[in-house]
C-alpha cells in the first residue's frame, strides 16, 4: 500500500533488448513529467543477439526474466506486461496518405483521428505487399504522422475543429515477421505479455528531440551494438526513418583484435575510455595498458567506415543534403571521435554533432538513488514513453488451434485474424453451387447454384459473425462454409419460354405446346438442361408435325393450305396461321373471299400486329386494307345477286361462324325468329321471288349516332347499310373496318332490324 503511494501512476514497464545489454526502466506518467521508480542493466553473457536479430531466444528470455526480477524487487509488485522496441535490421519503410470524409460538418473527435491514421498504416501495408517480391511476411512496428490536414488545409491539431474532411500523411515502418516473433517469444519466456511494440528510433526520438525542436532539420541516430537506428526531423515532424547494420560491436572488435583479448575485455576496455590508463589482461594472461589516445587510432578505421555509412544515410533521407545538426544517443556512439567523424563525414561542424544524455533526461524525475543520465537510457525511457501513444501493438490469438499474431489497430474481427491465418476467404462465405452454361438463341446464358450455408464461427465457445470483435486471447474456430446445390432448370422455366402456338386447322383454334432444338434434337418444355447445351425455341411447326399432333393422318392426294396458299408437308406454320388440309380442290379465289371475310370478325390492329414478312400471307398493312376492303366489296355483292343459288353459297360460307355467335347474338337471333322477321329456307325463298312485285318494307336502324331508313327490300342484313350512309370505302383512313351490331362484333350476312343499334368506323 505504502508502494500504491509512492507510485499512484500506472507503472510502465519499459524494455530496450539490445545487441550486447538488456536495460529496463519502470515508471509511470503524471501530468507532463515522467517519474522513472526503478531501473537495471543486464549484460548478455553470450554472444545471443547479432545486430539486433535474437539467435538464442530461451538464453535471452532467461536474461529478460532476471531484469524482472531485480525490477519487481525495486517496486514491491508483480510486473507482468512490458513494452519493447525493435532495432531496424531490414527495416521498410512507407510515406502514404489517408482521407477520411463525414456526411456533414461535425467537431473532429479523438476517434476520427485515430481512424484515418489507421486507414494511412493499412494503405501503407498494401503497397509494401505490392512490391513485396520475397516469401517474408512485414509487420507495422510503427507509424508516425508527419502532418494533418482539414478541407485540405494543414492544421498541427485536428481535434475538436469542424471539418467536412480530415486527412494525413504517415511514415509506417516495418520489420520482417522473424524478428518481431522472436522478441514476442523471448518476453514470453520470462512470463509477459508485450503490452506495446515500437521502433528504436521511434522510442528515442521520443525523449531527444523535443516537439518545440523538429521545425529544425535534425538527426537522430540511435548507437547500440549491432545497428544504428536513424530518423529525421523537419518542418516540426519526422519525415523518415532508416537504419545501417554496423554499430558498437564493431568498434569493439576492433579493439579486441588489437589488445587480443576476448570480446567482454574489449567491451571494458571501450567502456573504460574515460580514463587515461587502461589495464587489461590479454589471452596469454599478461597484463597491459592502453591510453584513450591509443584506442582512438585504433578505432579510427572502423569508425571512419561507420560514420561515412550513416553520413550517406542521412543524406539519403534527407534529400540528398546534410541535416543542420545530429544527436547521438546509445552505448555504441559514446566515444568522441564517432560524434568528430560523423560531422566531418555529413561536412558540419563538429559543435553541431553532438552525444545526448544528460540535456535530454534532465526532465525525467528520478526517484531512485543514484540516477544514470547515460546516453543508453535515453532509448528505455522513450519506448515507455510511446506507451500513453498505445497505436502500435500486436495481439496474439488461438485461430483454430494455431497461434496467430495481428497487429492490433483497436478494431480487429474475426475475417482479419482468418485472413491473417491463411484461412481461404471463400471459406466465410456461402458459396453457390456450380452454375449452368447453355447457349439460348444464340446467347450464352447462365443459371447460378443455390447458396449453401455460411461458416460457423465462434469465439470463446459463443457463436458470433464473421464481423465481430475479437481481443487478445481470444479462442476463434471458424468452421468452413458450404456449398450449394449445382444449377437447374428446365426450358418451360426460362422467362423466354412462351408456353403455346395458336394455329387455326379447319376454322378450328388449335393450341400447340412449343418445341425446343437442343442440340440438334426436338425437346418439350419439361427437358431438364445441360451444360453447354445449344437451344433453340421455336415458335413454329410444320403442317406434318400439326398433323401428328392432332392424330390426323393426311392422305394421299389430301389438298393442304397455309394462309389461303396451297402448301406441302413440311411447310412451316407460325402462331396465329390459318391451315386448310381437305380431300376438295378448293379455288384459290372461293379461299381467299372466305378468309378474307373473316378478317372482320378480328381485331384489324392484332392481324397487322402478327404480320411477319418471313412468313407466307400478309406482309404489309396496305396488302392487309387492301384485302379488307376487295372482301367487303365481293361478300357484298355476292349477297346482293338475285339468284337463290348464288344467296345460299354464301350464307353455307358462314354457317360455321353462325354456330360461333356470342350468347349475345343467339338470343337475338332467337328473338328475330320468333318474331317473324327471319325467315325459313322455304319462306325465305318465297319472299324473294316476289321481290320484283313490291317496294319492300321500311325499317330505321341508328348508325354512328344517327337514324338511317333502309327502303327497298322485304329484309336487309348488315351490308345493306353501306348503301344508305356516306361511307368511302375506296379511300381508306385506317387499317380497316370495323363493324359492330349492338355493341357486339357483326358478321355482314346477319340479318338486321328495326331500332338496332350500328356502328360503322375506320381503326
């Protein structure tokens, strides 16, 4: 409790896992000012790290565990999370930019900025992929934002201004997948869990270079053992980050091959260059001496290589220009002459490259005794520090029973641990059975398969969606999608399908169900398609087909006619097509006046509308009137002729049609025998033989509206009215003419009577 108070902060622990040493640092943040309760070093006591990659991980886990536990000892509590820092061995990195949109002018919240820099790391992630041509996997291990903008304007602060659209411009940075695991399995070696992963740079750059100096055009390179970590400040942020394989084991080797010593000695005898006599033991045991005078001309080669490496760096970051001023910070850049040749390499002065350490950590409370403001705690403080940032840590998931680490961008869901698992995407989703291809008419077509069932997820036994949240930890077993069942369809089912043809055999209407060629093969509606069959409809038969249809058996010497034409067997026969098959030789004109007549009974518009100039019969809409009007004038005449005989063959040609009235004109017609005026053969023929002895009777009937006296004969049907009314019929005004007896359509041998109603119009 006494400890609860001495620290009320939540207690950071910082971890920088270097090449040659391990140095951890606990602290917590209170207002502006980080408190630093408890630090230690640790020196490997193997060679278990080369340039910033770990070779041994359980020798550095061990390691890890003992700067725990000196650690835990210092404080009084149990630490159980620590944050870490990658060196930048084969560090990618990526300068994007992202735009976020609102529907509308809104207060730019904490969310809203924390999105589009996440939408920046994840386009930075795609064109790193894009030009990845190797088999390794990158992680982000950092990002840093070099500038916002609002509407398109540059703004150092987003937050609660209103904007219609906010965006930045990012730096990501990425290291290869085997040199985050194998941090991530050394911290787990000394039972911990990583709460935050940065870059070196990154954490160093944190305390070094203060926000009030990055409007200058400065270096920061970061010296450990195995790697020199560089990152460049202008225009008040970081504008890139780089890093060279070659540090202060270097310089150690240097020495070691001069003193012959082994490498802990030599690491002592740099470590010691602050005094002015040096003695060592060498490895044949004799003791020896060596000044700082010494150990500058035998470093100087190797650090001369060193410094021109960053120099050209730099340079390379920077636009192909040297910096204004560097800071080093790091145990491998505490000898002087490293800082006097990197300045005479990027060509400034010497007084503007400089060692940082106590300048910079004057600002950190130490409340432990003896405080170190070494330049190599620079980096331990700044990676707790990047901390309170929480933008770039990964998380580690059971997927299906395999581990699996994601970078941990505060949104992550199930599809993003599957897809980071290699789990195959069409694997989430419902998938459809095999499609149908056929060919129709033509046209290729298709008919998708039914959709199966979608997978089956669950985290932590609970059966969630694929869009759920997920955190670290979390148990996830997707079990894959199904497909379903393949396509089918039958040809009566296509939407082109048109279920029948109406053919009229014998001035009866024939209804014909349509046939389909399937590949060269007559099929019905209820053919079950295959793949890559070739189907054509057909909205025809030929005059046998019909024949065989009706159970008709055509004799020999059987006359056959298709649309008033004398036709064979196999000729074809369309909707709508009139077929004539008898033993009698009909005329062709006593066919023609027949079906011509009849065209009155139809609507006009229909029988142009059917009209196909493919097909034998009417091909234009002038044959069509001209027709029309040739079969009113011979019906009208044929009626007209005194002779019984000439009378009787007409009124036989429409006897068929008689026994076809509407119950409408039977009752009429039943109406007019019983009252006398039709009537029978024997009378009928009576009558007309005293045709020339009287004038006739006169009766009134109302035509188009008006009342019309019909005079001269003992009894009139309906085309004696053309006589009595001014109707042109040899200069036509439509497509023909329509004829209607008391609101119902009239045939021209129909008998009329007083008071009928008539109308008589062009359509």
């Amino acid at each position: 409790m006494e400890e609860d108070k001495k620290n009320p902060g939540q207690l950071v622990f910082g971890l920088d896992i270097g090449t040659r040493s391990l140095v951890g640092t606990v602290g917590y943040m209170s207002g502006d000012k980080f408190h630093v309760v408890a630090q230690y070093v640790k020196e490997h006591e193997s060679r278990s790290m080369l340039d910033g990659q770990i070779h041994d991980i359980n020798t550095v886990g061990r390691s890890i565990a003992e700067v725990k536990q000196k650690l835990e000892n210092q404080i009084g509590r149990q630490l159980n999370e620590v944050c870490i820092a990658a060196a930048g061995r084969v560090l990618k990195t990526v300068t994007t930019s992202a735009e976020l949109y609102f529907p509308e002018e809104k207060a730019v919240e904490a969310e809203d900025i924390h999105s589009v820099e996440m939408l920046g790391v994840e386009k930075a992630f795609e064109e790193l992929a894009s030009f990845n041509t190797s088999d390794t996997r990158f992680y982000c291990v950092g990002y840093t934002v070099v500038r916002y903008f609002m509407n398109d304007i540059q703004m150092n602060v987003l937050l609660k201004h209103k904007a219609r659209k906010i965006s930045a411009e990012i730096i990501a940075t990425f290291l290869p997948d085997d040199v985050v695991d194998g941090l991530y399995r050394a911290v787990e070696v000394a039972d911990l869990q990583v709460a935050n992963l940065t870059l070196e740079p990154i954490a160093a750059i944190q305390v070094a270079i203060p926000e009030s100096y990055r409007m200058l055009n400065i270096a920061l390179v970061d010296v450990g053992a195995g790697t020199s970590d560089i990152s460049i400040t202008r225009d008040g942020s970081i504008v890139a980050y780089g890093m060279i394989p070659m540090a202060g084991d270097e310089i150690t080797e240097a020495i070691v091959k001069h003193c012959l010593v082994d490498f802990a000695t030599g690491e002592t005898i740099k470590t010691s260059y602050g005094k002015k006599i040096i003695k060592y033991n060498d490895i044949m045991g004799i003791q020896q001496k060596i000044t700082a005078e010494e150990i500058d001309s035998v470093v100087e080669p190797v650090v001369k290589v060193m410094t021109k490496e960053i120099s050209d760096k730099i340079k390379e970051l920077n636009g192909d220009e040297p910096v204004s001023a560097v800071f080093v910070v790091g145990g491998g850049g505490k000898l002087p002459i490293f800082v006097r040749c990197l300045a005479d390499e990027l060509g400034i002065s010497r007084q503007r490259c400089a060692l940082r350490g106590e300048e910079v950590l004057k600002d950190i409370d130490y409340q432990i005794p003896s405080p170190n403001y070494d330049s190599m705690f620079v980096t331990p403080i700044g990676i707790c520090l990047n901390f309170y940032d929480s933008k770039n840590n990964f998380i580690y998931v059971n997927f299906n029973g395999e581990r699996v680490k994601l970078y941990d961008n505060g949104h992550l869901m199930v599809v993003d641990a599957a897809i980071q698992a290699g789990f195959p995407n069409e694997g989430l989703f419902p998938k459809r059975g095999k499609a149908l291809e056929f060919t129709l008419n033509g046209t290729p077509h298709m008919v998708r398969g039914e959709l199966g069932e979608t997978a089956v997820v669950t985290v932590n036994d609970e059966e969630v969606s694929i869009n759920s949240s997920i955190r670290a930890g979390d148990k996830i077993v997707v079990t894959e999608s199904t497909a379903g069942a393949p396509a089918s369809a039958r040809i009566d089912k296509l939407k082109e399908y048109d279920s029948t043809i109406t053919v009229i055999v014998n001035d009866t209407p024939v209804f014909l169900p349509k046939y389909a060629d399937v590949n060269g093969t007559l099929q019905s509606g209820y053919y079950e398609i295959e793949e890559n069959d070739n189907i054509k409809l057909l909205d025809y038969y030929t005059v046998e087909q019909i024949a065989d249809f009706m159970d008709v058996k055509l004799k020999e010497g059987m006359n056959i006619y298709v649309n008033n034409k004398l036709a064979g067997k196999d000729t074809l026969v369309y909707s709508n097509f009139s077929i004539i098959w008898t033993l009698e030789e009909l005329s062709l004109s006593d066919v023609e006046r027949d079906e011509k007549a009849g065209l009155f009974e139809r609507d006009a518009e229909e029988v142009y509308e059917q009209d196909d100039p493919d097909r034998d019969g009417y091909d234009r809409e002038e044959d069509i009137l001209s027709d029309t009007l040739n079969a009113l004038k011979d019906v009208k005449k044929a009626l007209e002729q005194d002779d019984p005989e000439s009378r009787e063959n007409v009124t036989e040609n429409h006897q068929a049609d008689g026994e076809k009235e509407t119950e409408t004109g039977a009752a009429d017609k039943s109406a007019e025998e019983e009252s006398g005026s039709v009537s029978t053969d024997d009378e009928a023929g009576g009558s007309r033989e005293n045709d020339n002895e009287n004038e006739g009777t006169k009766i009134t009937v109302r035509v188009n509206g008006e009342d019309v006296t019909l005079t001269g004969k003992r009894d009139y049907i309906y085309v004696d009215v053309f006589e009595f009314i001014d109707f042109d019929l040899s200069k036509p005004k439509g497509h023909a003419v329509v004829t209607r007896l008391n609101d119902r359509p009239a045939r021209f041998d129909e008998m009329i009577k007083a008071g009928d109603k008539i109308d008589i119009f062009w359509e």
